[in-house]
C-alpha cells in the first residue's frame, strides 16, 4: 500500500461505520466513538523492540489489515489520515501527560491529539491515550463539563496550556496538557524513538492494553493484570496466568490478533522486566 495513500472503505469497515460521510460534528462524534471501542490501545510492537512506522501505509497494514492495535501516534496518525479523506479541517497539536502527576508538573510534550475545526468551533479529537481516551469530541474551551459515552470530561486553564480532566467517581482528575502549537510530522517522529527506545519507557518493559467497553467501562491491561473501570468507580481485577489465558484476553476482549510467537516472546520479556506491584500510574 503507498505510503501516502488512505483507503477510506477499509478504515470505515474496520471501526464498524456505516453512517454519513459529511465532515460535521455528528459525524466526527460517530467516528470517534467507533475507532475508540474498534481498535484496541496496544504498545506490544514497541515491547518486541520493534519501533512503529508512522506512515500510513505500514498503518494501515497493521492496524486495518492486520487486526492490531496501536499506541498514540499510530491511533492518531491512523484517525487524522481518515478524517483528512473524509475532508475535515485537522491540526496536530502535541500534550503533556500529567496523568497521576501535580497539574503544573514540567513535563515534555509526547503525546500526540488532533484539533478538528468546525462551524461549531475547534474541537479535541483523540482517539490514543489508552485507558483515558475520550470517547467523544471534545469543545476546546475551559471550564465546561462535557459529556462522553464514557466519564465526564472538562478543560482548565494552566497557564497557556488547556488541562484536560476526567471525572472519576466524584473526583476530577488531570490526564494531559494540550500544547496549542501547531506541530509538523517530524516532531512526533523523534518522540515515537523517544519513547519507543529509552530503557526506562515503560512501554519497552510492559505489555500495556486498553479499550473502552460498553455501558461506560473501561478495560485496562497492565502485564498480568486485567481491570474492568465501571462508571460507579467499583473495579473488577483478575490476574492473568498462562500463555493460554493471555491469548484469549488478547484476541476476545481485546480483539487484537497476534502471533503466538510474539505473544511468547512478549511474556518472557515482561517476566524478567515487567514492572512488579502498582500499575504505573498513566494506566490505572
């Protein structure tokens, strides 16, 4: 498939959407909702010290054809090539995760979101940040409680920078710092290295999944452990033991298809590095 090429048909079949192809926010919130629960959050490539290829023809290989997942720059590479086709106004924007972290933490700019801009106004679209992606477009102005499929969402003000918050529970809690600069293809190409190769990434050491699930759950996977989020705060948990039950987490929950011998090879990596105790913070 060419590099630069996007097969409108295919990524539209593959998320399960039918509707209508107009660039307007009824259909950017459709398009959200389906490739957020469709396409999984995934960072095994990255464990097999395999650093992914952010062009869209690879993409689209791996995450269309090919039944994988993908982490933020792939998710988001992927999701703005397809809303481009469809002729929607997309900027990439760049954010500091603060995820588990004080608001005004100094943080470095390594996460990708999108700014789609409508007659309603500029819009969030961001359909790769693992267990906390929001499930719907979102309004970028502050101070605005919003509503997803999933948790509440708002925007602060801190500084220049716009804060995204969740409401978990009856807390609201800080996820990222949207940088409002407009970025160009070569940033996220040196932060893709960046954190695909440091040693202490802890997508190098982890095997790291997620989705949203239906009636507002959110399914996290964090090495052997398997969390079910339900919107009353409560928390289902199982630890996962045996090739034969990650498998099945994996291709079912999941729907991520992966081959066995990647899946071997992923488990004897986070059985000598994988983090022990607590999940990390940006996946609890």
């Amino acid at each position: 498939m060419p590099e630069d090429t996007f097969d409108t048909n295919a990524w539209l079949h593959r998320i399960g959407y039918a509707g209508s192809r107009a660039p307007t926010l009824e259909t950017l919130r459709a398009l959200v909702a389906k490739h957020a629960t469709a396409i999984s959050y995934e960072s095994i490539d990255v464990l097999l010290d395999r650093p992914p290829k952010l062009a869209l023809g690879p993409l689209q290989q791996k995450l269309i054809l090919g039944g994988r997942g993908g982490y933020c720059f792939e998710q988001n590479f992927l999701f703005r090539g397809g809303l481009r086709a469809l002729g929607f106004n997309v900027t990439s924007l760049q954010a500091r995760v603060v995820r588990g972290l004080p608001i005004d933490a100094p943080r470095p700019a390594l996460h990708m979101v999108l700014r789609v801009d409508l007659p309603e106004g500029p819009f969030l679209a961001d359909v790769g940040f693992g267990n906390l992606a929001p499930t719907a477009p979102l309004a970028l102005c502050a101070d605005v409680e919003q509503e997803t499929p999933h948790e509440p969402m708002r925007f602060i003000q801190m500084g220049e920078e716009l804060t995204l918050q969740s409401k978990l529970g009856e807390k609201w809690e800080h996820i990222y710092r949207v940088v409002s600069l407009p970025r160009v293809d070569g940033e996220y190409e040196i932060c893709n290295w960046f954190t695909a190769s440091h040693p202490d990434s802890p997508y190098r050491n982890n095997l790291i999944a997620a989705r949203p699930g239906p009636d507002g759950t959110r399914i996290t996977l964090f090495n052997a452990r398997l969390n079910v989020r339900h919107t009353t705060g409560e928390v289902e948990r199982r630890i996962l033991d045996g090739i034969d039950e990650y498998r099945d987490v994996l291709s079912e929950t999941f729907k991520i298809s992966l081959p066995e011998k990647d899946l071997a090879s992923a488990l004897e990596i986070i059985e000598h590095r994988g983090t022990r105790g607590p999940p990390h913070p940006f996946f609890a």
